[in-house]
C-alpha cells in the first residue's frame, strides 16, 4: 500500500454470460489496506461488449501464455489493436504503449495484494504536509486530492519513523497540490542500460503493510525499487513513463530485464 491507486473488479452479465471483471487504475478508497500503490498516468477507458466480444475475449484468455502461475499478474485487453498485435496480454508495457498509441486498454482479471499487518502508524512522502502521522484520517487529509501522492503504512510507529528519515536523507519527499507539474522532457533514449538499479531493499520497505517492488522501464532512472517512494521521482510528471508493481523482488527483475533483452528500456534525459 504505498500511494494512491490499483484495480477495482466489477463484473456484469447479459443473457447469462459472465463477462470478464474491468477495473480503473485511478480508483480511490477510504481504506488504505485496500490499495497497494500501483498508480498509472494512462486512464483506462471502459466500454461494452457483445456476447461475441465476450466469447473472443475469453477464448484468446485461455490461449494466453501467462508468463506467471501465481496470482501476481494482471491481464489487459486492448480494443483495436494495430495489425499483429495482441488483444490481450499480461504485459502491462504492451498495453501501455497500445493506450499511448489510442487503443482503449481494460484491466482483466485484479490483482491479489498480500498484506502483512495492520498499519499503526503512517507515512505521507509526497503530500500536502509530509510526515509521520498516528492515524489514517491525518495521513488521508494530506494526501487525499493530491496529485501524486505517496504515502505507506507501517506495522509500528519507529518502522514509520525510520522510513521517513531515509525519505528526508534521500531526498524523497515532496510538497503536492492538486495537480502535478509535467516535467519538461529533452529526449527519452532506448540505449541499453550500462549499469542496471536493482535496490537490495531499504527503511522505506521495512516495517511496511504492504511489499511491492517497482519495476520502471522508461523513467529518468529505470531499474528495479523497493517501494513506490524511490520510483516516483523517476516517473511522476513524466510523459510515456512506465512503470509496474510486484510482490516479489524475483519477479520485478525478471519483468525489467525482459524488456532489457528487448531494446525498451527508455531514460528520459529533463531539461534543465
């Protein structure tokens, strides 16, 4: 649970066929146990399909080779896909670039999120007034209705505190308002990575309710981090950035070196 936003499952039915379950990525919630941090600056449209779509739909579902058997993955359906291209996929770097190129993309299938604990304290990183907060109602009012923020449960109040003085030390926190800033871009190059950021952990993850490592593949730093607050300033603000969360550590590296054997690992260079 490290910032605003994942999937929210909903499900409907027409002439007794189930259809898939869609979610929105910018879906909000007055409990913060129920989010896991993955938040994403494509909006994810809806629509309708017929039964025909539904059957398509399901059957190119079951042909599917899920690179992952267990639950940490997601699939994505593209509408209109260019010729050759999938119309669903597990790949969230395939559905991102499809959305940027106008396809409509839904989320399929939502993602299940381990938690570890009950949160006793709270860590707002990026938010109107950050810091350490006791209860959920402080935390919610700083960060609620702010762009790109970023806040984190913790199990204890010295495993928030410790999180949030790594955060200070490494200039991880921010002021919000209510509406982020586009950062200006130069170029994004898709030259092969001379050194790859793989994070061993840090404070930041310690302690936290929620596990996920961040896998960011165009950014200003793209590499592999152990909490959405260290990915975030690698891709907020940033147009074409991507980015995916996952539980484990193995599985963030195997997603981000395969778009590394694949040429599409993208640094954004900011203009100064």
């Amino acid at each position: 649970m490290a910032s605003n936003s994942d999937q929210a499952a909903s499900s409907s039915r027409k002439s007794g066929k189930a259809r898939p379950t869609a979610g929105n990525f910018q879906r909000k919630t007055d409990n913060p146990h129920e989010e896991d941090g993955h938040i994403t600056e494509i909006e994810i449209s809806s629509s309708s399909e017929s039964d025909d779509d539904v059957d398509d739909l399901a059957k190119a579902i079951n042909n599917l080779q899920l690179r992952r058997t267990g639950k940490d993955y997601t699939l994505y359906e593209i509408k209109n896909p260019k010729a050759g291209a999938p119309s669903v996929t597990d790949k969230w770097p395939v559905a991102h670039s499809a959305s940027l190129d106008g396809s409509p993309v839904k989320s399929l299938l939502k993602r299940e999120k381990e938690r570890h604990g009950r949160a006793m304290a709270y860590v707002a990183f990026r938010a109107s007034e950050p810091g350490v907060y006791g209860k959920w109602e402080d935390c919610k009012q700083r960060t609620s209705g702010q762009s790109g923020s970023v806040y984190e449960g913790y199990m204890t109040l010295a495993a928030a505190e410790a999180a949030y003085a790594f955060a200070v030390e490494k200039h991880l926190t921010a002021v919000t308002g209510q509406s982020i800033r586009a950062r200006p871009i130069r170029a994004t190059t898709y030259h092969p990575p001379s050194k790859h950021r793989i994070s061993s952990g840090s404070p930041i993850q310690a302690g936290s309710t929620r596990i996920s490592w961040y896998s960011v593949y165009v950014g200003v730093k793209p590499g592999v981090y152990a909490s959405y607050a260290e990915a975030a300033p690698n891709v907020i603000g940033i147009e074409g950035a991507c980015y995916e969360s996952w539980e484990s550590k193995e599985d963030a590296v195997d997603a981000y070196m395969e778009r590394v054997g694949a040429g599409k690992i993208g640094t954004v260079i900011l203009r100064v």
